[in-house]
C-alpha cells in the first residue's frame, strides 16, 4: 500500500492521480490532497510546502519517495510499471529528474494549455506558499 501527497489544486495532478487511482484501487493506494485545509501535514512530520513542490509517497515500509522515484511507484501500484520502467534506466536519471522538476514547476500552466477540468473540488489557481507576512499573522 502506498500513500501519495499531491497537489489537489493542480488539475493536471489531480487528473493523473484520480485516473492512476481508479487502476491502483484502495487496497493499493491511499491519495491526500496536500493543498486540502483541513490536511494536517505535522501529523506526519512534513511542511505542507514541501509536500506541494514535489509528489511524496509514503511506502508501506517506512520510507518516503519523491518526485520520479515517486511516479514510479504509483505507476507500478496501478499496474502500469511496464510503462514507467524506463524511470529506471540509471544512465537517464538525470534527465527523468530534470524533466519532472520541469512539470512540476510549471504544472499550472501545464494544465491550462492542455484545458484539464479539474475533478473534483480542487481549483484552478496556482497554490502559494505562505509569505513572511501571512505566517507572522498566524
């Protein structure tokens, strides 16, 4: 069983997550919205900006996977490992990592331009971390 924090407010994220959801089903993976308010990331011992730079997955024995090692996992829980395998090749990790940063990074204007509806609840803006002055509020 895998647990994946993604990005709820990106609707590229929560597209690919629901669809990878609906092949893993609830027996192999548990999905947590990280932009959701009520979503309490102390409880696991993150920062909530941390979880929404990059997809997280919890594994079954304790350990944390991010970014490319991240998909991986979840490709292989919805049976698709045939399909991510190629995230293994070491002699192209550099390149899988530079390519995911780059989604990652511009995820939201990924999904515009690719006019992902978003399921669910989750909205189109872009999710900001806190600035200095919205934390001394707090």
């Amino acid at each position: 069983m895998l647990t994946a924090y993604y990005d709820g407010s990106c609707p590229l994220c929560s597209h690919s997550m629901a669809a990878l959801y609906r092949r893993a089903g609830p027996t192999r993976l548990t999905l947590i919205d990280a932009a959701d308010a009520t979503f309490e990331p102390a409880s696991i011992g993150q920062h909530r900006e941390h979880l929404m730079e990059t997809l997280h997955v919890y594994t079954d024995d304790a350990q944390w996977l991010t970014g490319v090692d991240a998909v991986h996992a979840v490709f292989c829980s919805a049976g698709l490992g045939w399909l991510a395998w190629p995230l293994r090749i070491k002699p192209l990790r550099a390149l899988w990592m530079a390519g995911y940063a780059c989604v990652a990074n511009n995820r939201y204007r990924i999904s515009s331009k690719l006019h992902i509806d978003c399921p669910g609840s989750c909205s189109v803006r872009k999710w900001e971390r806190p600035t200095e002055s919205s934390t001394e509020r707090e």
